[in-house]
C-alpha cells in the first residue's frame, strides 16, 4: 500500500551495499613471529575461508593451527604462536659421558643461552652401551631416540648360542661369534645352501650328450639330494646300468663327478660261414649283413640278418654254405655205376656187364 516501507536484509556472511548484497572479506591474516602461512596466502578473504599456519623449523606451535574468517569479517582471536622448540637435557649418564653438540655459530650474541642440537653419550671402561649413541633435537621439542643405558661387562660368558649347527645341505656363514662386553653375542650365524651347479660337460655341451635324454629339464644349480635323471636314446644302453643319475651331496658337490656313459647296442659279431662270404660288418643297431656262398655251395639259412634294439640279431641261428649236390646218378641198362661222390666236381664211372660194351665217357 502507498506509504509502507519495506526493509532489506542480507543473509549471513553477507552486507548490503548501494548495488547489491556483497559477501563480508576479511583483512589479510595476522602474522605470526617465527611462523608462516601453510600453502600460499589469498590477495581476498571470506567469511567462508580459513587459513592454516605452520612454525618455522625449530619452532613448535601453541593453540590451534587453524584460523578462519568470521561473519563479521574480522579474524578469530585464538591465533596460534611459535615458540622455540626445546628439547629438555640431561647432564648425567650413570657410568657414562654425555657430549652436547650446539648448532654452528653465525657470529651474533642472541643474549640466552644457547641449546644443543644433539647429545654424543659414551661408556666409561669395562661398560657396554646399549641404546643409541646419538640423540638429536628434532622441531617438536623430543629426543630421537631414548637416552641409552651403560652395562657392566659380564664375568662370565654367556653360554654360546644355541642352533648354529646346519641340517645337511647347508654350510655355516659368520660361524666366528664374539661375546660383547654387555654379555651380548656380536655377529651373524646362518646357514647358506650348498648347491650343486651343472656339471660343465652338460652346460658346455662338451660330453657326447646327444645319446642322453633326461627325464626332467636341467637346471642351472640342484639342492641337497636333488638328481638329474639319465636315460639313453633309442639304440644306446648304459655302461653301468647302476649309474643312471647323480645326486648332489650335502657339500654342493656331485656324487658321482662321471657322466654316466650311453654306449651303442651292439649285436654278437658275426662268424663268416666256411666256404662263404659277408657284406657289411657292423654289428650296431639296425645294421644288416647279407651272406652268400662260394661257387659249389648253397645258403642253408636266412641270407640277410638285422641287429635289434635288444642286442640280438633277427634270426639268431647262423646260415652254413652246404656243397651243391647233383643227386643219384642215371642207371644204364646192362650196366653199373661207381659213385665217387655227387658234390659239385666228383664223378661218377660207369662199367657194363659181360657181352656188353660202354658207349660214352664218365660223368661229372
């Protein structure tokens, strides 16, 4: 209605200006002494913004870290302060020196006393110590490390470390122990496994390994008890059947440092049959010999024999060359025949009865 008034207001974090509702900026943040902003400052501010301080290395921080800009656009008042970082000191090492280390000098006089960065502690004689030699000041105002202790050296010494002895297989490393003076065994006991490398023979290539097969692919070491398996190629056997593999020992070395020998099947030799002859003498696997007979004779048995994968020929019963025979002689009528023998080159004579005459020749 002509007369009311009507009141404008902002909502909150935000001022009414001669244009428009402008949102409240804060100045820039407060500076604090031996402290900085963490991350880069803002050129302008917000009541919706907040910002974070850090201390200066050496410095440790009192109040909260964090301060944000208010709907009144000034600043929270808690604003943090850096103090100097102090670490509390200790003057007595029970049996022992403690030796301050102060920060290098840069020629000023700063009108206080100056802390150390770091504390040295050390033993007197016939002490151990037992912690960490050095302590250093770090920013939050804490040692490193605890202080250490001093121990007398023990009398006795104590009884040696048990289970330094290795299972098979496995050799002893840092075997050398010595008692410290704190009554502590000093060094490193463990136990190292012996492996056995490849024979160099099967990785040079070097032995006539081309009749081996080998059950498993070879490796470049094997362990205690470990074993490369042998077996020969087809028409190869073992020299020793008995050494058909080697096993590492516990000392990383082979027991048996021989390569097991594949050697070729061999066949029985061949006798060369009376009044006959051979071709070919190899008495390998899948060799033949084929047998023949002089002039006169003839093959009693297979002509041609093959040696076997088991060693044995296909037809184990040897041929013999046999003299050619011609057989009974003709009869002739009126007459008889005197045989001297009916193998190739005998002859024969013949001879007529009384009143009769021979017509011919003897027969050969």
């Amino acid at each position: 209605m002509v007369g009311q008034i009507i009141h404008y207001g902002c909502k909150k974090g935000y001022q009414l200006t001669d244009d428009n509702p402008k949102l409240i900026r804060c100045p820039q943040p407060p500076v604090v002494k031996t402290g900085k902003l963490d991350g880069n400052g803002k050129k302008e501010y917000s009541n919706l913004d907040s910002v974070k301080y850090e201390c200066d290395f050496g410095f440790r921080m009192t109040g909260e870290d964090r301060v944000a800009c208010t709907f009144s656009g000034d600043w929270e008042d808690q604003i943090p302060t850096c103090v100097r970082a102090i670490c509390l000191s200790v003057d007595i090492l029970e049996d022992g020196i403690i030796t301050p280390v102060y920060p290098p000098s840069d020629g000023q006089k700063t009108g206080r006393q100056q802390r150390p960065m770091a504390l040295k502690f050390s033993c007197q004689d016939e002490y151990d110590l037992v912690g960490s030699a050095l302590a250093e000041c770090t920013s939050t105002g804490d040692w490193n490390h605890p202080f250490p202790a001093c121990v007398p050296w023990p009398y006795e010494s104590p009884p040696i470390p048990p289970n330094i002895r290795c299972d098979p297989g496995f050799r002893l490393l840092g075997s050398n122990l010595t008692c410290g003076p704190a009554g502590i065994w000093k060094g490193k006991a463990e136990c190292e496994a012996q492996l056995c490398s490849l024979p160099k023979q099967l990785s040079t290539g070097k032995a006539v390994i081309g009749d081996f097969k080998f059950k498993q692919p070879l490796k470049s070491s094997y362990g205690f008890g470990e074993t490369i398996q042998f077996s020969c190629r087809l028409g190869y056997v073992l020299e020793d059947p008995q050494m058909s593999a080697l096993t590492c020992a516990d000392d990383g070395q082979w027991d048996e440092q021989k390569i097991p020998v594949c050697q070729p099947i061999r066949c029985p030799d061949v006798q060369v049959p009376k009044h006959g002859t051979v071709s070919g003498t190899s008495s390998i696997l899948d060799s033949r010999i084929t047998f023949s007979c002089q002039e006169g004779y003839q093959l009693n048995g297979e002509e041609q024999i093959t040696c076997r994968p088991d060693g044995t020929w296909s037809h184990p019963a040897m041929p013999v060359c046999a003299t050619r025979s011609c057989g009974d002689p003709p009869n002739i009528d009126n007459g008889f025949a005197v045989v001297r023998g009916t193998g190739v080159g005998d002859t024969i004579s013949y001879s007529c009865q009384t009143g009769h005459r021979l017509s011919g020749t003897q027969m050969k």
